[in-house]
RNA sequence: GGAGAGAUGACCGAGCGGUUUAAGGUGCACGCCUGGAAAGCGUGUGUACUCCAAAAGGGUACCGAGGGUUCGAAUCCCUCUCUCUCCGCCA
C-alpha cells in the first residue's frame, strides 16, 4: 500500500512512477475520495468534541443535583447528526482504503525501464558467459525423462486431482525431498536463516498484508467451509509473522527460511505449460524472507538473491540473474531479481526464483512497524521475499542438466547425502 | 463438537454507567542525591488520524473485533475471534 501523504504531497510523481509500470494508474479519484474523507473527518471530529463536554457537564451537574436538561436539548439536536456523520466517515474511510489497496507498489528508481520481459536486464551469468555446451546426444524433456524412469506420473495425478497434477513415485518423490532439506540446511546452516514451519492456510487479513487479496483472489484456492485460503507462497505466512507488530530495532534484521506447499490456481495461465512440472496447481518452496529496517532493504535485496544463487550453484546448475523492468514487476514488489535456470530439454532458461524488495508496501498494510533504538520513534520496516528456491522446478533442471545418453540421471554431488546412497536413476528393465 | 472462564497501556493489575484526562505497581528515560553505584525522591512515558505554513499547542479515535442501548460505555446487551480449563473425538 502507498503512503497516502506522498499522494497527497505530490501525486504526479506518484503517478509517473505508476505509469512506469505500462499502464496508467488515476489518482484523481483516490484523491476526491480522501478530500471527502477529510473534510467528513472534521466535521465529525467537532461534534464529537462538543458530546464529550456536553456529557462531562451533564456528568458534573448530576454529581451537584443540578439541572441539565438545556445541555440534553443540545444534545438531542447534535445526536442524530453525529450518528449521520460518524456512517459516512466510516463508509468513506473504506472506500479510500479500498481505492489505495489497488495501487501496486512504486518501482525503485534503480528498477530499469521496460514494458514487459523482453526489458529486463540480465545482471550475470553462472558458471560463464554464453550459453551452455549442448549435449553430445539429444536432450529430452524432463516429462519423457522422469516418465522413462518412472518417478513423474502425469497421468496418476490426473486422476486423483486432475489437470496440472502430479504424483511423484520413488526415487523422484526422494529427490524431491532430497532438495528440499539441502535448500533448508544450506539456508540455515550457513546462511543464518531460521527455519519456520508456517500454516499451508490462511486468513483474508494476512493476504491483504502482502497484497494477494483484494485484488487476486482469483488465483487462491478458497475453503467451502471456513474463511481460510491455502497458501500461494510461503511469504504469506512468513512475512505476516510481524503483522500489526512493533519490533524493537536491535532485533531486524530478521531471516527466516521456510519449507511449504504452495497452490495456485492458475486462472489466466489457460493453455500456458501444460506439460511437465513447470506450472502446477501444487508445489513444494523453500522460501526466504527478510523482514528489515528500511535503510538496510537494499543491501538486503543484493544478498537475498546471492543467497538463492548458492542453491543453484551448490546443485551446478547453470543459470543467469535478471532485474525486472518495471513493466515486468509484480504487484507488491519496488524492485525484483529472477534467477532463470538452463533446461537443456528446452534450449531456454526458465525462472526458477524471484526475489524482491517490497520496501514498506506490505509492512503499510500489515501494520508492521520498528521502534528505532535512540529516538524510540516507531516507522514502518521494509520487508523482502524470495524462492530459495522453487522445488518442483529444481526437481526438473536437475533431471533435464544431469540425464545422460542413456536414458539415465546422474544424483548431483550436492544432494548425495540426502538420497540414501543413490547416485544415479536408471531406466527400469 | 459440548460446558465454563477470560481478553484492559511495554508488562502485571484495578476499574463493572458520569470526579477515568484508564488507579496502583513494574519496567524504561531524564533529573536530584552519591567519590561511583544501589536505594530514595521528583518528572516523564502508547498508537493512528487530523487542525495549524511549521514548531509550540489543540482535537478525535483506540480498554480483543464489529454492531447496539444511552444525553454519556472499558463498564450494559448482541454477534464474532482468540486464549485457558474440563468433557468428547482424533493424527
């Protein structure tokens, strides 16, 4: 959420840095709406003074044995009008909240400009320059090759959900749990993360904190029975830990890694993937979020993002950074890296991470505020996320970079130790 | 799921219709005292919005959330959420 006084103080800049993102964002409204507000606000805020005298002299009159019946005249007239009043406030203060819940964050001036992601910027290249050395033999898909081996079944996942489900069987479900725990020990064990464990559901009020809802409810697995959605991304969870909270300074910045499920429905992806692990309705994420103080939100971004790197190149997977232009930002994010992973089975690279700096955006709508160390004023802290990266597809740049000749999959170094003395999928028969 | 108890400021805790502009305590900050410290004494101590060009200084709201009753609500009524205890069920 924006900071109503920067609209206010200057709403063109508001407005160009809104219009950097490619389409154009109208303040005006949100503008008339506030005035409105403001003006209710007095108003209101003058009679209500008058009823609290009014009752404290009536208080004080009844304590003598006086008579106040002039006093409750008064207040008969000024009653129903503050009634009257104190409504249209309210139902005006909501329409402000929901007018300024749909502005998407002010992309940071560093953000290159851009319409969409053929602008975005590549930052650097693991292990080189260039793109890696093709195969000495055709490289498959990673759906031939973990349908040839056995592990991704497609069509089980059909029918036990249905469309962009999968079941993962044997060695590819122990694979996928294999890069899970060395992303979650490599966080935590060496990169200070703390690990946490968050609910796969949650409230309306923690994906307003981080900007899924109102406006993208769409993309959320609802509950029939209770108020509740399943999680799209661990940083819902995560970043609402510090929700309506006032965190003493000396305890930012905070690192947490997090294992989870994410579900997405995938509504405007029609079409889009449809084959393989690449985009499903459910998948495993090892997230990181940071939640800081704002001067430090930058510098956190740049080791954010090193910190997704490691996994990539632990694994030896080779993969490039990029800096989104700001027509390719998402909706909370003032600045964004994507790590893109090499698929030889596809000649491309494809995103296997996305980090970003939402500054205060989410920590305004959470509520979630620093108390700063020497002055004991509170401000609103910075908050960041990122894979750390995503599971399903690590599963499938692992099976598509380390499948040989014949059919089979070489265990990367990295994950040995978690495969229980598997170093190599081979073919069944 | 059933029955009961509860939710008050950073923390503990009183208040149960108008001297509350939320008692008292703890903590914290500053000052006095001291060679220094402790103790003691004194002063201060939230958040948001808003008025004022700004500062100084005002105003309003907030006692889990939302409604209601009333001239007036932390206090009475209704709904909901959460916590605790007991019972039932369950990985």
């Amino acid at each position: 959420m924006l900071d109503l006084k920067k609209i206010r103080e200057n709403p063109q800049w508001v407005e160009e840095r809104l219009a950097s993102r490619g389409r154009g964002y109208d303040l005006q409204r949100l503008q008339a709406l506030e005035h409105d507000k403001r003006a209710l606000q007095s108003e209101t805020e003058i009679l209500q003074a008058r009823r609290n005298a009014i009752s404290r002299e009536v208080g004080q009159l009844k304590g003598q044995g006086g008579d106040a019946s002039a006093l409750l005249v008064e207040m008969q007239g000024l009653g129903p009008r503050l009634k009257e009043l104190e409504q249209l406030l309210r139902v005006k203060e909501e329409e402000v909240l929901a007018a300024l819940s749909e502005l998407p964050n002010l992309p940071d001036e560093t953000v290159p400009p851009g319409k969409d992601e053929k602008e975005n910027v590549e930052q650097r290249r693991w292990p080189g320059v260039g793109d890696p050395a093709a195969k000495p033999f055709t490289a498959l898909n990673h759906w031939d090759i973990g349908e040839r081996l056995g592990i991704l079944d497609f069509n089980a996942g059909a029918l036990v959900a249905g469309a962009r489900f999968t079941v993962l069987r044997g060695l590819g479900a122990r694979l996928n749990r294999a890069l899970i725990q060395f992303m979650l020990d490599l966080h935590s064990d060496e990169h200070g993360y703390t690990e946490v464990m968050p609910p796969f559901l949650v409230n309306r009020e923690s994906l307003f904190g981080t900007g899924q809802l109102p406006k993208f409810e769409e993309e959320l697995f609802a509950q029939r029975d209770d108020p509740l959605f399943l999680i799209p991304t661990a940083e819902v969870p995560v970043t609402n830990l510090v929700r309506g909270e006032i965190v003493e300074e000396e305890l930012l910045p905070m690192k947490f890694v997090a294992w989870t499920s994410c579900f997405r429905r995938e509504a405007g992806a029609a079409g889009r993937d449809t084959r393989g692990l690449i985009r499903q309705h459910q998948f495993d994420k090892v997230e990181l979020v940071w939640i800081t103080r704002p001067e430090e939100s930058n510098a956190a971004l740049e080791q954010l993002t090193r910190d997704a790197e490691q996994v990539l190149q632990r694994l030896e997977l080779p993969h490039r950074t990029v800096a989104l232009c700001t027509g390719d930002l998402g909706f909370a994010a003032r600045k964004t890296y994507d790590l893109e992973v090499w698929l030889p089975g596809q000649g491309c690279y494809r995103e296997i991470s996305s980090c970003s700096n939402t500054g205060d955006f989410q920590a305004r709508r959470m509520q979630a505020r620093v108390r700063r160390k020497e002055s004991r004023k509170v401000e609103l802290l910075h908050t960041l996320n990122g894979s750390g990266i995503a599971v399903g597809r690590t599963l499938v740049a692992v099976l598509e970079n380390y499948q040989q000749a014949d059919g089979s999959v070489v265990i990367p170094d990295a994950l040995r130790p978690y495969m229980g003395g598997v170093d190599i999928i081979r073919p069944k028969g």
